[in-house]
C-alpha cells in the first residue's frame, strides 16, 4: 500500500485534475442539440474574442486551443455522434471505434486507482510550448492534395511533420515560430502534419515516428528531405538556398548584361536585380520562382569596374537595392523599383503589372487562357488582335509591336496584341482560316480579331491587308497621340476595333477552337529522363544513412558470391583442359593408334582426304580391328555433305578402332572402279566387267564405304529414293531382317547391276534410276582377296 501510495503522489506531478470533464458544448457555449450553423456562429465569436493577437489574457493561448479542439469535435457529424453516445472526444479526425468484440477481452484501466483518488475527472496533460502555433498550421490530407500542392508551382512549402508525444517536437518549437517570422515575409509558406492523425501524409514525406520532427521542402510537386541533424533557423535557410539552385538567378556584368537583356525572344521579360550584398537574398530567390515562367532573373551585384557601364546607362543607385523590368526595348526598363529594403509584396505587385512582353507569343493553351481569358458577356468582352507570323518575320511583328504600343483607341483595356507561329499551331490557324470564306480570295491576311466566348467555340474576324511594314510612310509627319501610317492595315484594324467595341459591333465568324501544341514542352525521351532523375533524387532522399549501409552489405554480399563462383568455374574448367590434355598424350599415336601416320586423337574427330599420299595410312597399314569410315564427294557437295557426316559420325570420335575420311570421286574413279569389280561375281548371266566404265560420278555422291586394310574387306552404303511399291518392298524386307552377304568364300552371286553406279546413261536426270538399282541393303559386305 506504501508503494501504491508513492506511485500515485509520483505520478501526481505529471497529472493533472480537472474539476469537469472535456465538454465541447460548454466550451463554445452552445446546447448539445444545437445545429452545425449556431456551432459556426459561436466558434467565429469566440476565436476572435480570444485569439492570441487580439486578447491579452495571459490563458489567451490555451482557451483558443480548447475552442479550435470543440469545434473541430462537433462539426465532424461523426465524432460528434461518438461524443453524445460514449462520451468520447478522441481528438484525431481519423479517429474510428473499435468494434464491439474489442472490449470483451480487456476491462483493466491503469488509472482506475487514480480515479479514486483525484476523482473521475482526472486525466493525462503534456502541454507542449508554441503548440497553438503547431494546430494553426496543422494541414490534413485533403487540404495538402487540394492547396499545398497545387500551390508549390510558384510558392515554396515548408512542411513539419510533429506528434504530441514527441520531444524534440517541443524544442524545435521555439525556433519553429522564429523561422516563420524569416519566412513569411520572402514569399515561402509554412505548414505542420500531425503524424497521429495523418499518417498517411506523414509517410509520403517520409517522416518516421522515431525520427520527429521531420521536415521537407515541396517545390514544383517534388518533396526534398532535409537531412542535417541540427534543426536550425540558419541551416534551414542555407537548405532552402541549396534547393533553388545557381542558376535560377545568374550573376550578370559588364560583359554579358546586354545578351541577357537581349534574350527576350524566349516570351520572358527580364527581371534585373541590383544590390551591393555578395550573397542573394532569400527573397529574391523566391520572387524568381515564383515568376521563373514569366521572366528571366539577372543580379549584378555593385563593384567599380565590373557592373560601371551597367550602372551609368540605367542611373542605379549605389546605396539601394533595384530591380527593373525589361520588355523588348532594353534601352528604357518598363518598371523601376530602388529601396533600401525591397518588400516582398511590392516586387511582386510590380511583376504582377508587367508579366508579358508587348507582343507575347501564344505557345501553349495555358497562355492563351492568360492573355485572351474567356468572356461570354458581350458588353464586357475580351478581344486579342493576333498576328499569324512565319518563322523570322520580324517586320511584321515589330510593326505590330509598335501599334500596341501606342494604341489610344476604345477597349484600350479590354484589347491584348499577341503573335502565334503558323507552323507551330497549324491545327488552330487552318481552323481559323477553314471558317472564313473570304480567306480563299484573300490567302495574305495575316492579322485576326478572335473573341473566346466559351472553350470549345471562338468567335473571330479577318483583318483585311498583309501587315507587312512601309518604311516610306513611317512616322511621317504625325504627333505621339496619333497613330502613325505604318500601313494601311492598321487603319482597318483601328476601324474594326472601333465598331466592335461599339454597341452593335459584332465578330461575323465562328468556329471550334482546338487545343494549342505545347511547342515549349519537352520530348518524350527528354520526358523520360527527367522523370528518370526525379526518382534517382527521390529514391537519395528518402534512403537514411542505416538504409544504405543495408543496401549497400546486401549488393557486396551479392557480388562477392558471383565473384567466388567466378572463380570456382574458372578453376575447374582449368582443371579439366588439364585432364584433357592428359589424355590427350596418352592416347598418341605411338600407344595404341589404329593408324602409322594418320590417328585421331580420343576428344577430337579429325578427317583425312583418302588419295595417294594417305592411302597406306588410311587402308593398307590399319591394324588388326580397325576400319576406315570413306564419304565420297565431289567439290561443289563438299559443302553441304561433309558437315553431316561430320555430325553423324561425331558420337563415335572416342572409338580407338575408326577412322574417317572423305575422297573426291573424280580423283578416285578409278580405283573405285577397281574396287567394285573385286566384288563382281563370275558366270553366266551376270553383269560385264566392262560396263564399270560406264558409272556416272554423280550418282556415287553421297556413298560411304567402310574399309578393312587388315582383312581386305569392305562394306558399302548408299541411301537411295524409294517410291510407290518399291518403298514399301524396302520396308518390309528392313522389317523382316534381310541381309545380305555377298563373297567369294560363300559362292553367292549377285546381278552386277545391283550395285551403285552400273547403268548405261551418263546423265545426271537418270540419278533416281541409278539409285534403284545399288544396294538393296546398307548392310551388303563384300570379301576382298
């Protein structure tokens, strides 16, 4: 009891009591039964009486935060519906009961004991430091995809991820609020997730529970880890300015300012930023990019010698920060600002006033929605004057550039003068000129007056002229305030204009408008690796220090065992090159060779051409039991023959009692000849020795003997072309087993016919007769003496 009664006093400092229960109606004032529109009414009254800003009640902080937690309590229907049952007020908008069965297993409650003591309204309180400015962050998942991210396109976010149970949460808090007062006033925006109630977003950021606070940088949609392990104000900046690169605000001179400023052709204007620092201010990083699709940004930092001509020729001050804004005429800046300290909101105002050139090129529908918006009100209509130009027709543009310029005329407000490329957007200017006939007697027209009344349909009228540039009449004799005769386009233009901004102006044509090409967006391969990269950075940032060390074990355990298995195989595929090549010695030709001077070794099939140099190797000297395999062939089958028989043949290249050859059969005619006559057999009726002379040589291609120099005997195979009956008599005399053994010693005799190549026709269309009459068998042996 003495210990249970030490615990409590102990737990005593880290509890507190509180005289009532969490009860959200009371805290807003209002009845349980009170509608969603009362809950509103009472919370807008309350916040404002008690907000941090406005109230100077030292509680001011913590009543807010009970107000903020009541509200968000009833207007969700269903935590409401929670509260009124159970009595619950979880404070997690994500937050669902458990199901029944859940309670069935477990009623123990640890502070049932200090309920007794303190009374049942006593609870847990961790207040943490700044919290208040933590929940007025505090983003959900919904608003995140909804706002934050859309809105990273121009404006940087800063995201924290925190848990209420979270201690290095309640340290950086502190420096959390300081860092917003550096923030909020340079253009990057500030946001908190609460890890408990959107673990789901906490996870995309890649927060961890045991690594809280997390934060990370969103740009463009793209999520950068920060990484360093001091949470810090000057290490955060030093991030941010990591992030937006070098080149997103280049260093500009002397020497290369005029190139810069000169590079308005990409549709930019020029933004030049002057200031003595060394180092850009956050600020203006920020303002670049925000505006990086409008406008290229320069600094030419103030140093005697290296920015003096820039300085003289546009009359900076050397004691101010200045931005100017160029447009096509860098002589003259559009907009000039020089304060000591240049206010975010105002350069922005600035920029915002000049954006686009004078004559800004349609390159895309989301610049066509920008300069010619959609106004389907006829009194309070929009109209672009839009000049088709061909590639590098700079007259005509310059010409109207200068008209835009100085045009007084009605609607000066409610007119934009643009240019589009006619071989960039061929698909909307042939829509254009497709829907007016009068386009077909006039093909030179290139200027148009279009009204987009909706998205899918524009209205539009064809200004009659080329619009090309009459130097004769230029400036000739009128005042500023009078448009001067460039040619004579621009007074039907400033006719036109005139009677369309009139009551009963009115645009005659009408077509569907087709989307705008891109003609600025990457290629798919350019695609491809961008994304390609994007992954890589995300993949680095996400990887924690422990995670590449795994990764990094894991890939050299991989490769250390591929390199051992490399090297095992290398080692036995040595260790068996060794063992043939014993082998190899053993079996030479002086061990146990069939052959004198041709051998074949046990793990290679060499062939030998039989002729007169190799026949006593190949036939006479052969040793008791061996035999040579002969192909015959003539060189234009070499190729084709002897590949086959090498393949047939190669299962028995380790057969010490074979050897193979091959010889040509105009060479061996007549020995062949010689060869078959032994075999003839004698007596009357039987074939004339003399009809050997009548063999053709392209009917023994193809042939193989088998040649025993030690018995003198041979064996002959010849395959042969089987049709009808004849191939049937052949199988079923194969299927009975004939063989047949033709020798002396036996008496058989056998029709000379019978045997390849006896026939009386030379030619070579007689081949399949030929074949009918060889061998009957591959299997006939003739005796030799």
């Amino acid at each position: 009891m003495k210990m249970k009664f030490l615990l409590i006093l102990l737990l005593s400092f880290c509890f507190e009591s509180v005289s009532s229960h969490f009860d959200p109606y009371g805290t807003l004032g209002v009845k349980r039964g009170a509608t969603l529109q009362e809950i509103r009414k009472a919370y807008k009254l309350l916040a404002k009486e008690w907000h941090p800003d406005k109230s100077n009640n030292p509680s001011a902080q913590e009543e807010f935060v009970e107000i903020n937690r009541a509200y968000e309590l009833l207007r969700d229907p269903e935590r409401r519906k929670l509260y009124d049952n159970r009595g619950i007020s979880e404070d997690t908008p994500n937050f669902r009961p458990p199901r029944p069965e859940a309670y069935a297993y477990s009623t123990f409650d640890p502070f049932d004991d200090l309920s007794s003591v303190f009374g049942k309204g006593f609870r847990f309180q961790f207040h943490m430091p700044d919290s208040g400015l933590f929940h007025e962050q505090t983003i959900t998942l919904k608003g995140y995809e909804k706002n934050v991210l859309p809105a990273s396109a121009r404006t940087p976010q800063l995201i924290l991820t925190y848990s209420d149970w979270c201690m290095g949460c309640v340290r950086a808090a502190p420096m959390w609020k300081r860092l917003g007062e550096e923030m909020n006033p340079v253009g990057i925006s500030m946001s908190t997730v609460h890890a408990g109630r959107e673990p789901k977003l906490a996870r995309n950021f890649g927060a961890r529970t045991d690594s809280l606070p997390h934060l990370v940088l969103l740009m463009d949609g793209r999520i950068y880890q920060y990484r360093d392990e001091t949470l810090s104000v000057i290490n955060i900046i030093r991030f941010i300015r990591e992030k937006f690169g070098t080149q997103l605000i280049p260093r500009v001179d002397d020497s290369n300012y005029e190139d810069f400023l000169n590079g308005w052709r990409d549709n930019r204007v020029r933004v030049l930023i002057t200031g003595k620092a060394e180092v850009l201010r956050l600020r203006y990083l920020a303002l670049a990019y925000q505006y990086r699709r409008f406008a290229a940004f320069g600094y030419a930092r103030l140093i005697e010698g290296e920015t003096t001509q820039i300085q003289d020729r546009y009359n900076i001050p050397s004691t101010m920060d200045s931005m100017f804004v160029f447009r096509e005429e860098v002589d003259t800046p559009a907009a000039k600002l020089s304060m000591p300290d240049l206010p975010f909101s105002v350069m922005t105002d600035v920029l915002e006033a000049n954006k686009y050139l004078l004559l800004p090129r349609i390159s895309s529908q989301k610049i066509l929605d920008e300069l010619c918006p959609l106004d389907s009100s006829r009194v309070r209509r929009r109209l672009c004057v839009m000049l088709v130009a061909e590639e590098e027709d700079e007259d005509a543009q310059e010409s109207l550039r200068k008209y835009a310029k100085v045009y007084r005329g009605p609607g000066k407000d409610r007119v934009g003068f643009v240019y589009v490329s006619k071989k960039g957007q061929q698909a909307f200017v042939q829509a254009l000129i497709e829907a007016d006939e009068s386009m077909v007697k006039n093909p030179d027209r290139r200027l148009v007056i279009i009204w987009r009344r909706n998205l899918s349909s524009v209205s539009f009228l064809w200004i009659p002229g080329t619009w090309k540039r009459d130097e004769e009449s230029e400036n000739d004799g009128f005042a500023e305030d009078i448009l001067p005769p460039w040619n004579s386009s621009q007074y039907e233009l400033t006719a036109a204009l005139k009677r369309l901004f009139s009551d009963d102006g009115n645009l005659p044509n009408e077509t569907t408008m087709k989307e705008l090409v891109d003609e600025n967006a990457a290629g798919l391969l350019q695609r491809i690796y961008n994304r390609i990269l994007i992954l890589l950075e995300s993949i680095k940032d996400r990887i924690r220090k422990e995670d590449l060390l795994a990764a990094v074990s894991v890939i050299a355990t991989i490769v250390f065992i591929m390199a051992v298995a490399y090297v095992m195989a290398y080692l036995v595929s040595l260790e068996e090159e060794t063992i043939q090549a014993k082998r190899s010695k053993a079996t030479s030709p002086s061990s146990n060779s069939c052959a004198s001077t041709a051998s074949t070794a046990t793990l290679q099939l060499k062939m030998h051409e039989l002729r007169g140099e190799t026949y006593n190797g190949m036939v006479r000297l052969l040793k008791p039991g061996c035999r040579t395999i002969v192909l015959l062939l003539d060189k234009e089958t070499k190729a084709k023959i002897l590949p086959v028989f090498h393949r047939i043949v190669w299962p028995y290249r380790k057969n010490k009692t074979l050897m193979f050859g091959w010889m040509y059969v105009e060479r061996g005619l007549d020995w062949y000849k010689q060869l078959l006559s032994l075999a003839l057999p004698l007596g009357e009726g039987n074939p004339d020795p003399q009809q050997l002379e009548s063999i053709n040589p392209r009917n023994c291609i193809g042939t193989i003997l088998s040649l025993n120099g030690h018995r003198k005997y041979f064996c002959i195979y010849h395959a042969k072309h089987l049709e009808g009956q004849q191939r049937a008599a052949y199988a079923e005399a194969k299927n009975n087993g004939l063989r047949r053994r033709i020798g002396r010693s036996r008496g058989q005799k056998k029709n000379g016919e019978d045997f390849l190549g006896f026939e009386d026709s030379s030619s070579d269309s007689d081949r399949s007769s030929d074949v009918e009459q060889g061998l009957s068998s591959p299997d006939d042996v003739i005796h030799l003496t």
